[in-house]
C-alpha cells in the first residue's frame, strides 16, 4: 500500500501567540506529521491518526490550525505565492491527513 506523502516549504508556524518560524516546513511522511523549522529541527511530530486540523473561520487564506500533542499550532501555507490559489497547499495538507486517517474538524 503507498504511504501518503505530503511537504510543503515556507510555513509559518506559530504556537499562538508565538511565532515558532516564518520559513518552516510541514512533512507527513510514513504515518508521523512533522512540523520542522527552517534549518530542519524539529518542533512537534505526531502519528497521523492523533492529528487533528482544521481551516478556522477566523483564518486567512492557506491557514490552518492543526493539534500534536495536546498543542495547537497556526500554520500558515502559500504566503509566498501570490498567484490566485493560496489556499492550494493547506487544502492539499487537510486532504493528506483526511486520507491518511487524521481527523479534521
């Protein structure tokens, strides 16, 4: 069976009111989701299965919010494209964690 994969590059990672990263990277990646700053250390990583993330309302667009480990974090996707679909990656990432047996909310 094929693992589902998914990555995305230039993340802002925030823990609320805390600003973890502006360049990070979301990794989903043989059943784990990792969340990883811009040098590759790792901030949080969790089984898929023990994810949850959402799209809030009151986020803008390619933001979600995901829980590892009892945390919430706020991550941001497509800051950098400016293009009409910014709301690409994070619809990719809610869809890789819905397939790969995470809940979303």
């Amino acid at each position: 069976m094929q693992e589902t994969e998914f990555s995305a590059t230039g993340v802002r990672i925030e823990r609320w009111a805390r600003s973890l990263t502006r360049a990070g990277q979301v990794v989903v990646k043989d059943g784990r989701v990792a969340l990883l700053t811009s040098y590759g250390r790792e901030i949080d990583s969790a089984p898929v299965r023990t994810v949850s993330a959402g799209r809030p309302w009151f986020a803008g667009a390619g933001a979600t919010v995901a829980r590892l480990n009892g945390t919430r974090y706020r991550l941001t996707m497509g800051q950098r494209g400016h293009g009409p679909d910014r709301t690409g990656p994070a619809r990719r990432f809610l869809e890789t964690l819905r397939s790969a047996g995470g809940r979303t909310v």
